[in-house]
C-alpha cells in the first residue's frame, strides 16, 4: 500500500478532508504538501514528479500524525 492510500484509508475512516498542494520548482522538479482539515504539513523534498512529490508528501504527513 503506497504513502498515499494509506493517508486516504486514514482520513477515510476519521472522516477528515485531505487536500494536496503542488508546486514546480523547474521544469522537472516538484514538491507538495498535504492539508488535513487546514492543518498544513511540511512541503517534500524536491521530487523529479508530481506522483514522487506526492508520496513523499503523504509519507511526511503520516509521520507527523503516527508521532
């Protein structure tokens, strides 16, 4: 199960809104982060794509919330 489905399996069951928020750094670098019900997480480290900067996105915000 990747990063990002189990932040939607997570914000599923606790009934919360998850939104992500993306930005190209360049031409083929992204970086994003996830809002949980307007509780923002730290944006990824700079990723060669969308999808990667998601993951790691949804990864960072599962880390905080499991701490």
């Amino acid at each position: 199960m990747t990063y990002q489905q189990r932040l939607k399996t997570y914000t599923d069951r606790n009934n919360l809104s998850v939104i992500y928020e993306e930005k190209q750094i360049s031409e083929q670098t992204f970086t994003s982060r996830v809002i949980i019900n307007d509780t923002e997480y730290k944006w990824s480290i700079e990723q060669p794509n969308k999808k990667s900067a998601k993951q790691e996105a949804a990864k960072i915000a599962l880390n905080s919330i499991e701490d």
